[in-house]
C-alpha cells in the first residue's frame, strides 16, 4: 500500500537536511511518495508522515502554525537548527519533541544534492554561534561525502590535513566551474600552505569572518596573503560581525578597515539565538545601537554607498528617501554566524 510523506520547509533557500532526508525515506520502501513543500499541503492530500524544519529561530512561530493544522493522529517530525535552543519550547507549543542536532537515521544518506557536508563541528565556541551546541565542539570528518560546488562545513580548517587535501582532490576532480566553501576559511589558521591548497579550486571567493575586535590582525594578515597572490578584492569577502557587544562606531570601523586592507566587508548583524522576529533587527541599546542605524548599517555597505559616500551621509540620504531604509531581504545574508546554516535536522 502506498505511503504519502510531505517534507515541509520553512526557511527560504536549500535544505540539504529535507533532502537527504526524502532519499532515506525513498531507501526505506519502494511504497513511500516524497514530496517537499514550503507550507503544509491542504490536508485532503491525507499524508501519513509531515516532516517539518526551520533553518532559521524566527521561522519557528510559522512553523508551529503549520504543524498545529496537522490531525494528531498523523506521524509528524520536527527538526533543524532553528529549534536548537528553543527545543522544549516547541515541545510545549506543538506535543512534538524536536530533533536536536544531526539526525542519525540520514545525516549521511548518499545521494546527489546542490550542497554537501564533508565535516561537521567547531570547537571554538564562540559566544555569538550555535554551531558547537547543535553540531558539537570537536571535528568529525566524512570520508565519504557526496560532491558538490558547495561546502557548508562548520570549520573545514579545523579538520586534519589529509582530510582538506582529500577534499580538495575530490573536488578538482569533478571540474566545476565554481566552488564555494560557504562558510568560509579561519583567519587565524590560515596560512601560505592552505592557499596553495585550496587555489587548486575555481573558488567562487575567499570567505572568512571578521566577528571581533580580537581577530583583527589574523583577517589582515590573511587579506594580505591573499592579495599578494593576485586575489582582487571583489573575490575576498570578510563577514563582519555587528551589533552583537560593540557599538555602532566599532562595527564601522572594523568594516572601514576591511576595505583599507583589500577586501569588501559583508556586514551580519548579531541576532540571539532564540529570536522570533523575522523582519525586525536585534537592537543592542545598550552599546547605543537604534533601528535606524541597525537597518542601514547593511545596507550602506552591501548597497556599496561606501564607495561613493560617507555613513553620516548616507543616513542623511536615508531619512530623505524613506524607502532606502527597509531593511534586506534574508537572502542579502548569505553567511549567518549568529546561527550556523543547515537544513532540517540536519
């Protein structure tokens, strides 16, 4: 008899964990029919299984909604690292106790995805990211991993040698036109040997963090390697942290600097780990932070005004055109370190 299962994403963009997650259920029976949705199909559709993740803390509200329309006497799964931290509460919300980290049952599924995972863990800690409560503090390595133009690994820097060279050399030898490692590279381990490494890739750019003040000297230093290996600044692209325990002046400055060593800034702002608000910015008032400013911090340096004016000016701009100051869409985001990117449990 046949079995139905809706996979249910949440979160805008790809969800390698939904993915895997529709193959392993594909393996288990022949009988089974797949399909991933981004909201839960009318309920005529009667599915037995509705599988539920939210990349994101603030797609959880959505999330819930969508599960309390399923009848209880359906199977329901919940996951993704948008419940790490907020588990028991969606527990209280929906009955359902969430999937907490990787899901044992396909976090190695085989198959062909757009994205893939070649390691999993980072034992730094910071205080800002959720990787090492969700994914653990020490690096496991996949030998086996599937392929694919992009790495979203929590630290690949952090995992042996041998194992990046592996890496390296599956990758060189599928000849893609690009590659991203998405979550980029550790400025203070990066060194002459890892460029020489991984410039063996059309890497689509050099990705790293500039998350404090602390780090300043090791993103320099990488800026300069890379600059004096002929990278241009539009392919060195320095996430920088803000609004999480500095103020506004800090934030610019360190975003200044970025484009003073050769590099262009992408500005993240610092969302907690638990937020629920999808369309407003954490405002830390306390380090004399304002929605206004929050709002047009991103905006001045992904809409390249810097080029062309400065930030006072720009917020002068701003409040002659109101509709410069809405905020960007999630997708103007491409690297969270606030809350580690992933898929539904993942």
């Amino acid at each position: 008899m046949s079995k139905k299962a809706i996979l249910v994403s949440l979160s805008p963009g790809y969800n390698l964990g939904l993915a895997k997650l529709k193959n392993w259920l594909s393996e288990q029976s022949a009988a089974w029919q797949v399909e991933i949705a981004r909201e839960a199909l009318p309920l005529v559709d009667n599915a037995d299984l509705y599988a539920f993740s939210a990349i994101w803390s603030w797609d959880l509200p959505r999330l819930i909604e969508q599960v309390q329309r399923v009848p209880r006497d359906r199977e329901i799964w919940i996951g993704g690292p948008g419940v790490t931290l907020l588990a028991q509460w969606v527990e209280r919300q929906t009955g359902i106790r969430p999937v907490v980290g990787p899901d044992a049952r396909f976090e190695r599924q085989p198959g062909a995805y757009a994205w893939t995972r070649t390691t999993r863990g980072c034992p730094v800690g910071c205080a800002f990211c959720i990787v090492s409560r969700m994914d653990g503090a020490s690096i496991v390595e996949y030998d086996d991993f599937p392929p694919t133009p992009v790495i979203v690994d929590d630290n690949l820097l952090r995992s042996s040698w041998e194992h990046q060279a592996r890496v390296v050399e599956r990758l060189a030898a599928q000849n893609y036109a690009w590659v991203d490692v998405n979550s980029g590279f550790d400025p203070t381990l990066f060194s002459v040997e890892h460029y020489d490494l991984y410039a063996r890739l059309p890497l689509k750019a050099w990705r790293l963090a500039f998350d404090e003040e602390k780090e300043a000297e090791a993103v320099a230093r990488m800026i300069a390697l890379l600059r004096a290996r002929g990278v241009s600044q539009n392919k060195i692209w320095v996430y920088v942290l803000v609004g999480f325990t500095d103020t506004p002046a800090e934030s610019l400055s360190r975003a200044q600097r970025v484009i003073e060593w050769g590099a262009e800034p992408r500005i993240q702002p610092y969302r907690p780990l638990t937020w629920l608000r999808r369309d407003q910015p954490f405002v830390n008032a306390a380090q004399g932070w304002s929605e206004e400013i929050a709002f047009a911090l991103p905006r001045y340096f992904y809409g390249y005004y810097w080029r062309r004016m400065g930030f006072d000016e720009f917020l002068v701009y701003t409040r002659v055109r109101p509709n410069a100051r809405r905020g960007l869409p999630q997708s103007a985001y491409p690297r969270c370190p606030v809350q580690a990117k992933g898929s539904a449990s993942r």
